[in-house]
C-alpha cells in the first residue's frame, strides 16, 4: 500500500508588490532585490484575510483536480508559521471552511520546511492504510510579521497557499521521506515575540542572519538530496525535477550546481512569489503540474529548509 499526490491546487492574494512598490517604502531598490535574490513581485493578503482562507481556496482547487469532495477526505494536515489565532488550529478551522465532519485536523509547525513535514507525516498515515485521502496544505502570510522598515527582511516574504491531495494507491507513489532539525542554529532565523499578560513580549517581526541562513541552507539542501537518492539507489542526475523551497535564487542555483542539475530541471516561482515559507513548495509544484512540465512516472525531488533549523526531502514517482 503507498501514497500517491492525485491533484495540486494553490491560491495567491489579488495584491501584487513590486520592487519598485518597495522603492517608495524601503531603502532598496528593484536591482538591489533581483540580483541578491532573484524576486521581482510578492503577492501580500489583504487585511481581513487569513491563512485559513488562502488554505481554503488552495484545497478546493487540488480537491477539484484530483476529482475529490469534502465527504472523500479524512485526514487534514496544515502547515503554517502564521496561523489565523493561537488556537483553535488553523486546520480545524479550514475543516469547518471545507465543511467537512469528524475526521482528525492539526498544523505542522516547521517554518519553511513545513510542506516537506506536513507531507510526510500524511504519507505515514495514507500508506499504513489508515485513511484514504488527505488533504496537505502550506499556508502563509508573512507580510503580518514583517518589519516593512528592515530592507534585509521585509523584501523577501510574500504570502499564499499550495495543497495537495495525498490519496492512498496500489502503486508507488511516495517513495521515502527524510526529515532533519537542529535547535542549535534557532538564533540565526526567527520570529521571538510572545504574547504574555496580554501583551507582545519582545519582537513580532523576523529576525535574519542572511549570510548564516545561506551557507547552512545550501550545505543541507544538497546533503538531503544525496540522503534521498541514495536510499532508493538512484543518483541525483536521475531527478527528473527538483522543486526547492523558494527562498532565494542564488540558494537554489547554489544547490542545483552542488548536484549537478541544470537549472532546466528545476522550478523556480520565486521571482513571482518570493518566499512563500511552508507555501512555496506546493506552490511551485502546482505550477509544474499545470504547464505540463511534470509529466506520469517522472521522478521529482522536494526539499525544504526553515527556521529550528529544520530541514527535509520527498522523493516521489508521478
């Protein structure tokens, strides 16, 4: 029994923020963002809007191509950084958005690399024969804890929401997943505030350490590639597409040239969306779905790193 994804959706907010929007609110500029990073526009939610409610349009979409309605699903795993409130989940409040009954909704939290868990925690569920159909969902919305004045950070984020529909199969779908974490870097990338008393205890806003973030994130994006392909004696040539966490163009060219694939074989939405966090993988992936470029038995590689440090692969049969 194995797990295989039957249907892709994602969703983006109707706002665009160009770099050159950017110009007018930031000291930057648009050639300072594309050459450091690759990004050219993020879409931003609008203030009444949710994670829930990017989630919500992102799963209709992967429910309607993988030819699903809510009575199919019974499993739903969110993963988030910007959850709609401290509790209830977000997922239990997509469940209700969804308007669907009685079967189990938790969130993820592994910051960018929350897809990549996400995933692999349904595929233990979906091919150990437990449940049928799950839906898996990346949604963010970072420009809410964004300092709008800190240049370093607040040209890099944007929001949105990607889903898949992870449904049980006769046939290899899923083939292993790989998942790592290292609380000893948790200082170089994070969001620290807390709420106590009522009150935001220290900074809501992320906090980075660019050129720290960019060596680790190489480094173990290539070593898990390597960690996957081995395990299923392939090699990293084999990879037919490798869908990175869209952070930066430089993190993914950086690892693409360590594995020696071109960049042909890679998707890359990161000039359009910038960095969607647990959104970005899901995101791209529903894009090479929908321009034909992912195509039946090829072999795709998707990987993750984010803030704990935590980091992690799929690889996965089409």
């Amino acid at each position: 029994m194995y797990s295989r994804i039957t249907g892709t959706g994602s969703y983006l907010p109707e706002k665009i923020l160009t770099n050159l929007d950017l110009e007018r609110i930031v000291d930057t500029s648009d050639e300072w963002i594309r050459t450091r990073t690759g990004i050219t526009q993020r879409h931003i939610a609008a203030e009444d809007q949710v994670a829930s409610d990017l989630a919500l349009y992102a799963c209709q979409n992967a429910m309607l191509a993988a030819g699903v309605t809510g009575k199919d699903i019974d499993l739903i795993i969110v993963a988030t950084t910007t959850p709609d409130m401290i509790f209830p989940s977000t997922a239990c409040i997509l469940q209700n958005k969804l308007g669907i009954e009685n079967c189990p909704a938790f969130d993820v939290q592994a910051v960018c690399s929350g897809f990549v868990y996400a995933l692999a925690t349904a595929d233990m569920f979906v091919s150990s024969g437990k449940y049928r159909n799950a839906l898996v969902v990346g949604t963010e919305i970072y420009s809410k804890i964004l300092d709008w004045s800190d240049r370093n950070t607040c040209v890099l984020f944007g929001d949105g929401a990607g889903a898949v529909v992870l449904s049980r199969s006769d046939r290899p779908g899923i083939l292993s997943t790989h998942l790592h974490a290292s609380g000893s870097y948790s200082n170089i990338l994070s969001a620290p505030g807390c709420i106590s008393g009522g009150k935001v205890q220290g900074t809501p806003y992320i906090s980075m350490e660019g050129n720290a973030v960019f060596k680790f994130a190489v480094k173990v994006l290539e070593e898990v590639v390597h960690e996957a392909v081995a395990e299923n004696n392939l090699q990293s040539t084999d990879i037919d597409w490798l869908i990175p966490h869209q952070a930066n163009i430089r993190i993914i060219q950086s690892t693409a040239k360590k594995l020696g694939l071109p960049m042909k074989k890679v998707v890359v939405a990161v000039d359009k969306h910038g960095n969607t966090s647990a959104a970005s993988i899901p995101l791209a992936l529903d894009i090479a779905v929908r321009d034909g470029r992912i195509q039946p038995d090829q072999l795709i590689l998707m990987e993750g790193v984010g803030g704990g440090f935590t980091w992690g692969a799929v690889l996965l049969r089409w």
